[in-house]
C-alpha cells in the first residue's frame, strides 16, 4: 500500500467479520468478476457485497456495453443491492450500514462518493487508482469535510493488489474496441 494512503478500518471484531481470511476469500471472488470483465472487453474491475456473511450483490464494469459511462462494477453491484432489499422487503439504509463492499480497485470518484453517501460499513480494495481514486490516490472523497457531511467512508486498501494489477494490465495492452475515434486536430 501506498504510504501516503492509510487504511482507516477497524481491527478484526469477535466474530471474525474483517480478518484476514475472510478477506481474501471475498476479493478472490471480486477477482472473479474482474476476470469477466475482461474476458467482456471491459475494464477489469469487478465488485461484491456481502451482507451477514452472504454475498447480496455483484457486479463488474458495464461502460462498454452499456454505452453508459455510469456504470461502473461499484454503481452496478449498488443497484442489485437496491433490488434485493426492496424484494426482501428490508431498509437498504440498514443493510448497507451493515454490509463490506469488495471491490479489486480503489472506487474512482463517482463510486467514493455514492459509497459515503449511502453510507456502506466497509469498502476493501485491491490497487489504487493513481488517475481517478476516490479514497486518497487523487482525491479524499472519503474523508473530504468539504465535499460532504456524511460520515467518512472506511475503507481497507492493498488486498490481492498485484492480482488486480495485471488483470488491468492486460486490459491496457491491448486496445478498447468500443472507444471512441479520436478526432483530427485542424492546424
């Protein structure tokens, strides 16, 4: 991690919530979804929410697909979240309140702060997002005074990070089918 970057979650509580197992057994699964991602053509970011110990959401970069800049793994994993509280008929406010997101990169900006202002436990993330992070790589979204009044947003930062670094890694090596032309510049 980062030195400049501090994790701001919570030691490991009595019933094993946020250690170090657990962890890494949820962002392998995120993992998972990155790897479909890419396999999809899109920016290999993939997202898991876990609520009681069961995985409640998912979801995995849709930009390409969707013609929809939107729709990042975070923004999409949020939306399955909605659903199922409305057909479980429980508060979305107090599953999120008590629900850890896992997602392989540093949410960028737009996720952070949807992330705060939903107000989510607990955000894990593999590598940092060094041209959009929302957690501190650019902008400190998560803490920002400024920005907003809710509370901050913890997260934990640095898990499977490598992992989450070569599948964006081998996205970048190639080309993005679905981006737009550049345009001739006249002199």
């Amino acid at each position: 991690m980062d030195a400049g970057l501090k994790s701001n979650i919570e030691p490991a509580n009595d019933d094993g919530h946020h250690d170090g197992d657990n962890i890494e057994r949820w962002m392998r699964k995120a993992l998972e979804l990155a790897q479909e991602a890419l396999a999809a053509g899109e920016v290999p970011v993939g997202c898991i929410i876990v609520y009681k110990d069961r995985v409640i959401a998912t979801g995995n970069n849709r930009v390409n697909e969707t013609k929809n800049a939107t729709r990042h793994a975070e923004m999409v994993a949020l939306d399955e979240v909605f659903a199922w509280c409305q057909s479980e008929r429980l508060d979305q406010s107090d599953v999120l309140s008590e629900s850890v997101l896992y997602v392989t990169v540093e949410p960028c900006i737009m996720c952070a702060a949807a992330l705060r202002q939903v107000a989510v436990s607990l955000v894990v993330y593999g590598c940092n997002n060094d041209r959009f992070g929302g957690c501190g790589s650019v902008l400190a979204v998560h803490t920002d005074h400024m920005m907003s009044h809710d509370p901050p947003l913890r997260h934990r930062a640095g898990v499977c990070a490598d992992e989450a670094v070569q599948l964006l890694k081998s996205f970048y090596k190639g080309e993005n089918p679905s981006a737009p032309v550049p345009k001739k510049k006249r002199k």
